[in-house]
C-alpha cells in the first residue's frame, strides 16, 4: 500500500504539473483507476481468505479443546472497543477508486484541468 499511496501521488502531481494532452490525462487517471480496482479485488480476497483461515483454526482448536488458549481476533477487555482492521484496505482501495473515477467524470464533463 506505501507502494501505491507513492505512486497515486506522483501520477496525481505529473496531472497537475506537466503540460500534457487531455488523452494523455484521461489514460493516466483510467490506468490509475484500474490499478486502484485491482488492489480493491486483491484485498477483498486476502480479507476473504484471512477469515476462511480463521475460522479454519478456530475449528480445528476447538476439536484439539485447546480453544481457550488460541487467539484469534476476539479481544476482551478494553482494546474490545477498537475496529477490526480487516476493511481498512479495501476501504482504502474503494475510495481511491472512486475517487479516481470522479476525476476521470470531472474531466470529461468539464474539459478543464483540476486546478
């Protein structure tokens, strides 16, 4: 994710920039929302096998009836309150998705540069 945050905004600064044709900028911004959709797919799927390996585990340490010594993910106590981490890359990638494809609108609908 560092990789592409570094990425996004290098393309983002080369839009602002660099003096290039529209079709040059509408390229830039529908390869950018393909790779942000990718990364979307890729960690729905991780986020998908995660838990498939969790519940995997939690099956098997409960026919060992060793479940109260394994952890997996259900805290007690104060850090109970906190979020599970498992959407914050696919959040991620959905709203740079989506943001990609509203500047991609923008421009077409406009025909200016965001300034």
């Amino acid at each position: 994710m560092n990789a592409y945050s570094v990425i996004c905004a290098g393309v983002l600064a080369l839009l602002q920039s660099v003096q290039a044709s529209d079709l040059i900028r509408i390229a830039l911004l529908c390869f950018m929302t393909l790779f942000a959709a990718i990364g979307f797919l890729t960690s729905l799927r991780l986020k998908g096998e995660l838990e498939e390996c969790l519940a995997k585990i939690e099956a098997m340490s409960v026919q060992a009836r060793v479940n109260d010594f394994v952890a997996l993910g259900q805290l007690e106590g104060r850090s109970s309150r906190y979020p599970r981490f498992r959407w914050i890359f696919p959040m991620f990638y959905a709203m740079t998705t989506a943001g990609f494809i509203t500047l991609i609108v923008y421009r077409l609908v406009t025909g200016e540069a965001m300034r």
